[in-house]
C-alpha cells in the first residue's frame, strides 16, 4: 500500500487539457489500485459534475489551506499538510513541485506535458515565460522521477534542460472512458439537433490559437471544389485568432460551412464518432490527446508529421506539413473520396489505440511509484 498525494488544483478547475489528464490519471489509480490512500492538494475546490467522483469517493481525502495559508500554499505552505499525511509519493500533475519539498522524505515526480513556451516564445510574454521556465527547470531538477507524456516531450526536456534521460519516463495518456463507448445512433442526433449541426461533417476540437493551425484548416478547404466542402464543426475558444479564422471564412464564402459551437465535455463523444474526419494539424503538442479521442471513436484522423503527433496518431492517420494547406487539401480529398481509404485508416487507428490503454498505463505509472519506493 502507498500512501499517494497529488496537486489536484487542475483536477479541480481546469476542464481542458492538464485537467482532463489529472482527472484521468487520478481516477484510474483509485479504479485499478483501490487499496492505496490517495490525497488531492487543491488551494480550492470547484463543483462540476467532472469533479463529482473525487468528491464523493471515500478513497480521496481532499486537502485544502486553512483561511490564513492561502498566500504560496501551493507552492511553499503544502509541506507542512504533506509532512502531517506521511506520503510516500507527492506528484505533480502538471509541470510544478513545492519548493523545497526535497528536505521531506517522500519520493517526488513530476510530470511535464510540453515545453511550448520555449518553442514558441512570441506567444507568451516575458514573465510569463520567465516564471514557466523557473519552475518547469526546478521541477526537472528536484524530482526524483519525471514523465513525459511523449517521446517528442522527453527529447524537449533533454534538450532545453540537460537532464539525465535516464531519470525521465514516457507515460502516454489515456483518454476519457466515455470515448471508448459505442453511442446509439438517437443519443447523436438529439446532440446534432441540440447544437443545429449538419449531418455531415469534418470535426476540429481544440484552443482556437495559431499553435493549433485552424487558418489552415480553411485555407485549405477553400481549395477543395465546391461540391466536396464538407461543413466543419469546430469545438474550442478562441479570441483574436478566432476573429481572424472568421473573417477569412467571411472573404472565402465560407461562413455558412464552418459551425463553431461550445459543448458539454459529455456531449463531445457523439460529435467525434459522427464525424466523417478529425482534423488536428497542430504545429506542436505535448502529446494531443483529442487525436486518441478520436481513434477510440472509429474517426479517420488527418495531423502533422511534427512534434509528437505521429506518436499519437499512428499508421493509419494521414499525416502532413501543418503548413502546407495543399497538403491539407489532399488529405481530406483522399479520406473523403476513397471509402477504402477510410475503411484502412479506422481499423488501423483502432488497433493502434489500444496502446493507451486505461489499465495498461496505470499499471506502468504504478510500477514507477514502488520502484521510486
């Protein structure tokens, strides 16, 4: 038995990415490991549905500041709480360890997800970037054990911060359960008809920022002849990039093809497995989970050949320059036009998926634990 903490601040606020990975990490554990104690650090609590089951779990003990430790609990006044619950592990979700948390005996590890702000620096500003380099660095340094959620990831951590590699683990992620669960064909179109989205479609689910590369995505659309300009639901928020998406669709004609809708994370399932492709051209990512959605629904997936995308996606996704819309252009042709093609592709993808497998990391991260132990 181990006594296991985690910071559980996204766990409890964030309901994108770092979130949905701590939820899923955490929740597996308490699935497949029912017998270890398990404390979640959270300088508050938000409740959302999401959140529900690490509430009402008797297996979780959830740890907050009293109303005179709020300043730097997170990062300095934890070791106290940590210290009185006597772990033997402390992970941090998301790229970050408290200060000075190696004088306690306990076993750390981290996990970094992406070094995005060194690769593109112009999208952050100065102190931003200054206090993510800090601590992602004293993080990689303090830790007894690291996880990269990617190879990609693991080579930007060696690289930017001179760490052994041996003290660094790839862990991929899994996704959300209810992606891997067939939906009847009535609980999809109550959700098409709910959002007023076409039958047909291509889906995009994701930040709408340059990183993600959605003005290609149109771009390139623009190229396809008119009759084959499937609509294109996209899923995410967005501001100033967002409004320059709109106004190239505006200029293209192409506003009535392009539906931007925001969803219930319960609703996603149906989108992705009536989509007719997944989309995902990202110049970058940690690891991309939206493409394993995808995968686990039985939807062919276009991406980039960069970064760790070709990790995620597997042999059977149709990988291209994310700069290149021609390239772009000629992907959604081919799985479009070629049944054959797309028939390949999801029995590929399928098979490959199965790589991230809930119980099968889990059993990985835990093998790390008690050897750290």
């Amino acid at each position: 038995m181990l006594r296991i903490g985690f910071d559980a601040k996204r766990l409890f606020h964030n309901f994108t990415g770092l979130g949905n990975y701590s939820r899923t990490l955490v929740k597996n554990v308490a699935e497949y490991y029912p017998d270890n104690p398990l404390f979640l650090y959270t300088p508050s609590v938000k409740t959302h549905p999401e959140t529900q089951f690490f509430l009402s779990n008797p297996q979780f003990q959830v740890i907050q500041p009293g109303p005179r430790e709020q300043f730097l609990w997170r990062s300095l006044g934890i070791k106290q709480q940590i210290s009185k619950n006597k772990l033997d592990i402390y992970h941090g979700l998301s790229h970050e360890l408290p200060f000075g948390i190696k004088k306690l005996p306990i076993k750390t590890v981290v996990t970094i997800h992406d070094l995005v702000f060194k690769k593109y620096p112009e999208y952050y500003g100065f102190f931003d970037r200054k206090m993510y380099d800090f601590k992602f660095r004293y993080a990689c340094e303090q830790a007894d054990q690291i996880i990269a959620i990617s190879e990609s990831t693991r080579q930007d951590i060696i690289t930017y911060y001179d760490i052994d590699p041996d003290k660094i683990e790839v862990i991929y992620q899994s996704c959300h359960d209810s992606f891997k669960q067939d939906l009847s064909d009535r609980t999809i179109r109550q959700v098409l008809q709910k959002y007023q989205l076409p039958e047909n479609f291509m889906l995009f689910v994701g930040s709408i920022i340059p990183r993600k590369n959605l003005l290609n995505v149109v771009r390139a659309m623009a190229l396809l002849p008119a009759s084959e300009q499937l609509p294109l639901v996209v899923v995410g928020n967005g501001r100033q990039y967002k409004k320059t998406v709109q106004e190239f669709l505006q200029r293209a004609g192409l506003s009535d093809r392009v539906f931007f809708v925001q969803i219930h994370f319960s609703e996603l399932p149906a989108l992705y497995q009536r989509a007719a492709l997944f989309i995902y051209p990202s110049f970058y990512e940690g690891f991309g989970i939206p493409v394993i959605e995808a995968l686990y629904s039985k939807t062919p997936v276009i991406s980039s050949r960069v970064s760790s995308m070709p990790e995620a996606a597997g042999p059977g996704a149709l990988l291209v320059d994310p700069g290149s819309r021609e390239e772009l252009a000629a992907a959604m042709q081919q799985l479009l036009s070629d049944e054959a093609l797309r028939a390949r592709s999801v029995e590929a993808g399928y098979a490959y998926v199965q790589k991230f497998n809930s119980e099968g990391l889990t059993d990985q991260l835990m093998r790390l634990y008690e050897r750290l132990v």
